[in-house]
C-alpha cells in the first residue's frame, strides 16, 4: 500500500510517501485491532558477528520470539539506487 505524491526523483518515476512507514503499520494494527511489532534490523546479514551481536539485543531477540504468532507480516526496504551498490 502506498499512500503519497508523484514526484521525479533523479529521473526515477517514484511516489514520495507523506506519512511514515511506521505509523501506517500501527495504523492498519489498530483497525484490525491488532498490536504492531517493529523490528528495526537488516533483512540480510552476511557477517556471523553482527548476527550474534542483533540476536543478543533484548528489543530484537523479543521481536523474533513472537514470529510464530505472526498473522500478517509487512516488510519494507529503504530505496536502493543503482549507484549506491
């Protein structure tokens, strides 16, 4: 779901979003009369060190106990331009 403006970003046919991300999950949660989990971490991990070391954080590690609970899953990705790869 994207909720926003049309604009032309480095020649890119994009939509600006005007409202955050966050706040339309805990949007949608509260009409399903759901709770929102935010899990603030990269969905790839290539080294063994920082695995251990996001899986160690207490606000991570409770988010990840609850994924076989989950219902509804909405993941996101911040915008990647070629140039930055």
């Amino acid at each position: 779901m994207l909720i926003g403006r049309r604009t032309n970003h480095r020649g890119l046919n994009q939509m600006a979003l005007d409202i955050n991300a966050i706040d339309l999950v805990r949007r949608v949660a509260e009409r399903c009369d759901a709770e929102s989990h935010v899990l603030y971490a990269p969905a790839i991990i290539r080294d063994q060190n920082a695995r251990e070391a996001l899986l160690a954080d207490v606000n991570i590690h409770k988010t990840i106990t609850m994924f076989d609970r989950v219902n509804v899953a909405l993941s996101g990705m911040a915008l990647i331009f070629q140039d930055s790869i």
